[in-house]
C-alpha cells in the first residue's frame, strides 16, 4: 500500500479504534461488531471464489470449525480464549487443504459441481460435530470465558477483537490481490487451462487460497463464539451464512479486494435499518428488489464498475516497435548456439476415443530454426502442439527439450522450462488489461521466474515490439481479431522462451496483417528464439520456414526444405488428390 492510501486510511483506522474508549454504547459496538463479522466472512470468500472463481458454498463449514475449535477447547481444556484463535485457524486450514488435495486434482469440478460439494462438506462437519462430544445436539454454553480487556468493557474488547479481524482479513485480500500470486488467481478465474501453460501452478494456487480463505474465516469463528456466547449446530452450519456472503460478494465485486467487504457492510446495514421493526417484510423486499437492480445494472458487482468508470484512461506506455532495446528485452533467457536439437519427439502417440489424432510421431527441431507443420485439417498438427507443450497428455512416446524430458510434466513446468505458445483463438485472459496479461506470463512463463518491475518492462517491450503499447490499457473485450493475435504475439514473447509454438497465427488476417506478422516473425527468429509454427497459408510457409514437417492421418508424411517437400508425390497427392500426383 502506498503512502497516500496509508495517509487516507489511517484517520479512519484512529477513529474506530478509539471508540470503545470514547464511551460509545454497547449496543453501537455490537452493532459494529456484526458488520466487522460479515466483512471478514465474505472477504475472506472472496480470496478463494471471487478471485480463482471457484465458488464456495461450503464456508460455512470452516467458519463452524472455527467455532467449535475455541468452544471445545475453551471449555473442555480450559484454554485461554486468545490461545484458541490461531488454533481454529489453523484446523480450517487444514480441513480445507485436505479437502483441496482431492477436489483441485479435477478441473471439472467446478462451477455448480464445486459448490455442491463444499455444501456437503458443511453437511459432513455438521453431522460430526452434533453426535460427537463436540456438542452432542444441545449446544455449548460460553459464558464463563474470560475476555482479555484490550478495550474498556467486555463488549468494546470483542469489538476491537472483529475490527482487528476485519483488518487481518482486508489487508491479507489487498497484498494478494496487487501480487503475483493474486495475478495468477485471477487468470485461473477467466482461464484455467491458459493459466497453467502460461506457467501458473494452478493446482498449488488453488490449494493456498483455500487455505488462506478457510483460515481467515476459521479465527472469526473463534471470535464468533465467544461474542455469542452459545454455539449450537443449526446456527453454526446454516445455509444461509455461505448465501448471504456470496450476496454481499457479488454485489460489492467479487474480483476486488474490497469488494466483499463493501457488499458486506451494504447488506448489514440495510439489513438493520429497513427489513427490521414493524414493516420487515416490506423492508425485506424492497431490499431484495435493489440488490437486483444493482446486480443487473452493475453485474461486475459496484466497487469493480466505479474503478473501471475511473481508471487510468491514458494511452498506451510507450516504445518503439521493433527497437533495437525492445529486441534486446525480448530476447530468450537462455542463449544458445544453433544448429544442435533443442526439441526431440520420439514415438508420439496420442488416441482420442479411439481416434489416433497422433500415431508415433518422431521429429526433432533444431536451434535456431523454424519449423513448419502442415498438413491437412484434423492431420495432428494442433494436437501436436497441445502435446508438446502440456495441454494434452499422450498415449506413449517421449519429448525432450534440451536434451531433458518433458513428456509427463505439469503444462507450468514446460512452459517454465523454455517453451510458449499461442492459440490459433486468441485466448486472452478477460478481466485482465492487456498488459497485465502480457506482463502475467513474463512473471510466470520464463526461465528462473522473473520479478515483477522486470516482468513489467519485458511486458512493455513486448508490446511495443507487436504493436500493441497503445492498447496496454483496455480490456481484451476492446480488441479486433487483428489486435488479439499481436497480443498473443506479445504474450508468447514475454516468456523470453527458448522454443516458441505458433498455432495458425496468421488464420483471419488480411495480406497486409499478414506479411507484417511474417515480418514479426523473421525479427523473433532474429532474436535467437527457435520456433515452431502450424500454417495453411504456403506463402508464409515458404517465406518462414527453415523445414517443413508435413503431416497426415497422425502421422510424419514428409520432412525437408520447403520447396522440395512441397514437390513430394506424396505431399501433392494429400493436397490435391491423386491425379495430381501422377
């Protein structure tokens, strides 16, 4: 945080924590109190389903751990109140990472299926906890703990203890949402699969803020307990606790840090001043009618609509493209001589129902060069593609890069390993500028990793080199077919790889899109970057290519310089038929 957003808050923070101290009633403390609770709830939700945008149903279950962690130990053991906070934490990290370990290996399970099951998982805990020793159905009775009086009363120190958790929980959700780790949370929530080949680790970073969510919500269950002073399983594991936080969630904005806590605080205090007294049931549903209203005309939720409103709107960031610097910047991390193999596919076999897509594949690419697939529609070309760099796993058969394997790896281990690739669909991370997605894969794609200030740069110079600087500040939304394969252009280059996968770039450009690609393209090569690139369009290919792998049926049906490939009997013969061959 900077300094002026330190300078801004800190009158705040100096009033609230003063309160208690300023003789402010109990009722007004409690009254906060319950807004600091459902801020620290639905935040902490959102660290997992607003940002990774698997949506939880199932919290709930880690704030009732939380619960029944100090009400057991508290009045079973004797346990100081204090010492019971970080304990509960702790259990709902757990809980969560265990239950991360089996339902994260699956990328199907997700949308309803993931909130269905985390539901169950509520279920699950309930049932423990009510026929266990736990609470055995009757409740557990509080009343007797001991409070440490960091305020002036009993009510002020619990009130101190929610804001100091709404504080925890706000500024754990504002470091990881302006982190990397929180960049590679939100491309996982537009593009799991794009994620991971850019090199995310998608597994691990969904495994982390599961654990950081549930534990943020497991030690406002510590708190929780004792400030109601009798716990029991209905109220607990309600339903209605993981619905009302995914409400204040989407209204405040899921995907920003504070938006949870703003819906939270919304929903709170409407909820108090309207739908209570005489008229609630009025009140209840005017309140339901705005909160409609207010998703349909802002369904990003409000906090993320007014940033967007007010953004930086100025142009680009500068840089010349195809600079003698911004080559410079570009060029692959790890320099190597040209000539030797760099990449070796061995026996590459890869089935799909039956269906050999490809059928024992062997080639090998060269340093330095580019190689091209060709080959008619459904021949293995894109499937090759996907195999080398992880996005399929194969049947049999091997790959190596430089001389180490990398058939069985994670698509994040390859793609950190040297290897980038574009999409013949451009596949842009949607809710991410530009340049952040340009920028995310130089901090997670290249050789080593890279910091974020030069990640920045890289991704700056990438963009200057496509041609792309003045679109670095808009949504990918705001782009032309054109716009989105030069930003995929970008993105492949700012991993600095060592072997660079272009999958029918050129498809939808008209010829003077296309020679500039090629041109772009030559620059690469220029740069000391190998690549491989799948094309229908044979100018380019002759124009490009150093050989030319032709492919049929799953299969290596030629492999030589352009010009006398192309003039194979058998080459002919799978593009023109047979007669033309003859």
């Amino acid at each position: 945080m900077t300094m002026k957003k330190l300078l801004l808050t800190a009158p705040v923070l100096a009033v609230l924590v003063s309160l208690p101290y300023l003789g402010l009633a109990d009722y007004y403390l409690s009254y906060l109190y319950i807004v600091f609770f459902w801020v620290v709830l639905a935040t902490s939700w959102g660290i997992l389903s607003g940002y990774t945008g698997y949506w939880s149903f199932g919290h709930a279950a880690f704030f009732g751990i939380g619960v029944y962690t100090t009400a057991t130990l508290a009045t079973q053991f004797s346990w100081p109140f204090i010492a019971t906070i970080p304990v509960a934490a702790l259990l709902a990290a757990v809980v969560a990472v265990l239950v991360g370990l089996v339902v994260f290996r699956s990328k199907s399970l997700r949308g309803e299926f993931f909130a269905l099951l985390t539901l169950s998982v509520t279920f699950v805990i309930a049932a423990i906890v009510s026929n266990t020793s736990l609470d055995s159905g009757t409740g557990v009775f509080l009343s007797g703990i001991e409070i440490p009086m960091i305020g002036a009363t009993a009510s002020g120190s619990l009130y101190l203890f929610g804001l100091i958790a709404a504080l925890i929980a706000l500024a754990t959700s504002y470091f990881i949402f302006h982190s990397k780790f929180g960049q590679g949370l939100l491309a996982i929530h537009d593009d799991e699969d794009v994620a991971e080949v850019k090199g995310v680790p998608t597994f691990r970073y969904k495994l982390a803020s599961f654990a950081i969510s549930s534990a943020l919500a497991g030690g406002m269950g510590a708190i929780h307990a004792v400030y109601v002073g009798y716990v029991t399983v209905g109220e607990t594991f309600a339903v209605t606790v993981p619905l009302y936080v995914v409400l204040m969630s989407i209204l405040g904005g899921a995907r920003h840090w504070a938006g949870p806590a703003i819906g939270a605080t919304i929903i709170t205090v409407l909820q108090s001043a309207i739908v209570s007294g005489a008229h609630a049931e009025f009140g209840r549903a005017g309140v339901a009618l705005a909160l409609i209203i207010v998703i349909l005309v802002l369904p990003t939720g409000i906090v993320p609509s007014i940033v967007r409103k007010f953004a930086d709107k100025r142009n680009g960031v500068g840089g010349r493209e195809g600079g003698a610097h911004v080559a410079a910047v570009l060029s692959p991390t790890t320099q190597e001589g040209s000539g030797s193999i760099l990449l070796k596919c061995e026996a590459v076999s890869k089935t799909f129902g039956g269906v050999h897509a490809l059928n024992g594949v062997t080639l090998d690419v060269r340093r330095g060069e580019i190689l091209a697939l060709v080959g008619p529609n459904g021949s293995g070309k894109s499937t090759l593609i996907n195999m080398i760099s992880g996005h399929y796993a194969m049947n049999s058969g091997t790959i190596a890069l430089g001389g180490e394997q990398i058939s069985g790896k994670s698509p994040h281990e390859i793609a950190q390993s040297g290897i980038a690739r574009t999409y013949q669909i451009p596949r842009l991370f949607s809710n991410l500028t530009v340049l952040e997605n340009v920028r995310l894969c130089a901090e997670f794609g290249s050789v080593g990793g890279m910091g974020v200030a030069a990640a920045d740069e890289v991704a700056k110079a990438a963009l200057a080199f496509t041609g792309q600087a003045e679109k670095a500040n808009v949504l990918p939304e705001a782009l032309n077919l054109h716009d989105r394969k030069f930003v995929e252009f970008a993105r492949a280059l700012a991993a600095k790889p060592r072997l660079l996968l272009l999958d029918e770039v050129l498809c939808g450009l008209n010829p003077a899109e296309v020679d500039h690609a090629v041109e772009m393209i030559k620059r690469i090569k220029a740069s000391g970057t190998t690549i491989i690139f799948v094309e229908h369009l044979m100018r380019a290919v002759v124009a490009l290519a150093d050989r030319v792998a032709v492919l049929d049926q799953g299969k290596v049906l030629a492999l030589g310089q352009p010009t006398e490939t192309m003039r194979d009997p058998a080459v002919i013969s799978v593009y023109l038929g047979g007669s033309h061959a003859a």
